[in-house]
C-alpha cells in the first residue's frame, strides 16, 4: 500500500506548486519517449514492464513471481532486468542466484533467482547494460523489466502497471486513507500524473476477493479515459517453508502446511505493507501472531539478530524476508510463508469504457497466453 505521511496531507495546498512542476517533469519525459527523442535501448527480444504509479507494496515481485513461474512450466527462458533497491553488486552487471549475500544482490532480486534457478535475475542501476550483456552471451526468449513503468530509457512492448486499492477509490475504505488518485509527489504518493497512465496496457490491483465488487465502480470511473484491461489478484498462501542453521534459499525443505506450527509465534516483516501481510499469515495459520515487528521495506536485519533471538519465539516472516535471516543462523525456528500471487477477478477494456467487447478474455492467464503467442510465436 502506498501510504502518504500525515505532513502531506497537511501541507497539501503549500507542496502544490511542486507537485505540480514534478508533474510536468514527468510529462515531458514521457512525451520525449513517445516522440522518439529521448535516447532509449530496445531489447532485439519481448519485454515486459512491469511497474506502478506509485510507491509502495503494491505487488510487482509477487507480479513478476507469477510470470517467471508461468514461463518455466512453458519451458521458456526469461530474464529479469533489476536495479537492485539496496545492492551493492562487487561488480556489474551482476546475476543473482542462491548463495549471492543478500547486500550484494537486494532481497527481491535473491528470492527471484532463488525461486526461479532456470530464470536470469540480473542486476544493474543500468538495465541497459545488464541486457546488452545478456543479448551477447545467452540471449533470453523474453525479458521482464522490473520496476519499468518510469524507466523511459528501456524500450518495451508492454507495461503492466500495478494500482493500490488507495489509488482508484472514490471515497476513504473503512480504516483507509482517502484516494491517493493523482496525487503526485511531493504532496502524494504518484510518480508521476494520471496521463501517464496512457502508455498502460493493462491493470492489475491487489485485493481480497471481497473487496472486488466495491472496486468495479471505482476502477469504472478512474480508469474510463484509459480502457485497458483490469484483472485484481490476491496473494493466496501456498504453506510454510522451514529454514534452518543450515539451510539456505538454494536447498530448501519442503512446504508444510500450517500444522508445522503450533502454538505461539512472532511476525517479522520489512515490506512495503505490512498490514497485508498480517492480514495473511493471520488467515492462513488461523491465528494473529503474539508478537509482531514491522520494519520499512528492505530493511537490513543483521542488527536485530540479538532482538530476534531474545524474543523467545518462533518466527513466521514473508520470502523476501527469508533469504536475509537465512544467513543470521538465528538460534530459533524460522518459517517463510510462502506466497503466490492468485487472479481471482477481470474487467474487460469494454467493461472500462462502457462498450463491452466480444470476446474479451476472462482471466489474465488467457490474456498472458494471448500476448505471449503474438509476440513470441
């Protein structure tokens, strides 16, 4: 979820005038991409963006999860391109795979090449570079361009933009903040203004099945000027993953259900929304945590060794989280919640704009498959 912090809506009407010249910043880049003019490298191959508006938890790793999971059981060969939020590669470009210390590669970049050991998780600052790289040793059959929707510099053939719940609502959700819609940084969470949202070729939102139909009149009425298609998922548990002393991300045990844990337990997390990741492990185990400690998102744990070993109690921690407090051979059970992100719901371009298409696929693994044939073959 992006959240704003409480100062802007309070100075608001001051951060205005800023907002508005970040705004048109943003504006002019994307009309310089359009146009041509700006200086960008197109990958010879396929690539995907996958991005958002604004900042925030709004599912992109579990997003970019699902489709190198989706490319290895079709026996394709994908690539992602990263910066890595946090890494400090010894050289570059880097690829990340199981074993890579996490300061090295960033957290998410690790749990990916983890994950997926017949993908390519390559990081860079210089995307361009790391797929130049690629295309002059081992050429991948598509590329997926993280965290791309801003990233102007690197040509692609289709951006997947992710919204928050926050960003389309028309009025405050019960316990949530009021709509984030254009509110473009400094005085809100936006990247950039909703004209960008032009270059998107479809929408995916996060959310809980139950949520979905207060959603559809709001996604109707935010989206009506860009009728691209929606599809909402939510990240469904798959089941626990022990870690151990010896255990690390390149040889894990198998994943348990919730029966592996009884008992008391303590949540950690340092992610982007940590209210969704209670919401989970809460459901999935049946039961809150006794104790739970939030960090920001992609926080370091090296210094809370001491502090999660003193608790006493067995620790439930999100994936990305695992593979930094795998190397802290904490003297406690350790278990990852496995997650896997799980589309439940669509509306059509049709849908979007008021004139309902035949035809119209209602799932986005049809739709994934769809463009998948077009532009591979």
């Amino acid at each position: 979820m992006a959240k704003r912090h409480p100062l802007q809506n309070i100075l608001a009407p001051l951060l205005l005038p800023l907002s508005l010249l970040y705004e048109a910043g943003g504006s002019l880049r994307r009309r310089l991409a359009r146009n041509g003019t700006l200086r960008q490298w197109k990958p010879p191959r396929p690539c995907v963006s996958v991005g958002n508006i604004s900042w925030g938890g709004t599912g992109k790793t579990p997003v970019t999860d699902w489709l190198l999971d989706h490319a290895s059981k079709h026996g394709l060969h994908a690539a992602v391109l990263t910066r890595g939020y946090g890494a400090r590669p010894s050289t570059l470009p880097l690829r990340a795979a199981s074993g890579t210390p996490p300061s090295e590669c960033g957290d998410e970049p690790l749990m990916l090449a983890s994950r997926h050991p017949d993908a390519v998780v390559m990081v860079d600052p210089d995307r361009n570079r790391a797929g130049a790289f690629l295309e002059s040793t081992s050429p991948p059959d598509f590329y997926i361009l993280d965290d791309g929707f801003q990233h102007l510099s690197t040509g692609r053939d289709l951006d997947i933009v992710l919204l928050d719940k926050d960003d389309v609502s028309l009025s405050p959700l019960p316990g949530r903040p009021p709509s984030n819609w254009n509110r473009v940084i400094p005085t809100g969470s936006w990247r950039e203004g909703e004209t960008a949202l032009k270059d998107a070729d479809v929408f995916l939102i996060k959310a809980e099945p139950e949520e979905w139909p207060a959603l559809v009149p709001a996604l109707k009425n935010r989206l009506k000027a860009f009728p691209k298609p929606v599809f909402g998922f939510r990240m469904a548990p798959v089941g626990l993953r022990p870690l151990t002393k010896t255990t690390t991300p390149a040889r894990k045990p198998e994943i348990s259900n919730a029966s592996a844990l009884s008992g008391s337990y303590l949540f950690v997390c340092g992610i982007g929304d940590p209210s969704q990741a209670l919401h989970t492990v809460t459901g999935f185990l049946g039961r809150p945590p006794e104790r739970m400690l939030s960090f920001p998102d992609h926080h370091d744990f090296r210094m809370e060794k001491d502090t999660l070993n003193e608790a006493g109690l067995p620790i439930v921690c999100t994936g990305k989280d695992a593979v930094k407090l795998a190397t802290l051979n904490l003297a406690v059970p350790v278990f990852s919640l496995e997650v896997s992100a799980c589309f439940f719901a669509s509306l059509s371009a049709g849908d979007i704009s008021g004139v309902p298409a035949p035809n119209a696929e209602a799932d986005f693994e049809t739709w994934w498959n769809g463009w998948l044939k077009k532009h591979l073959g």
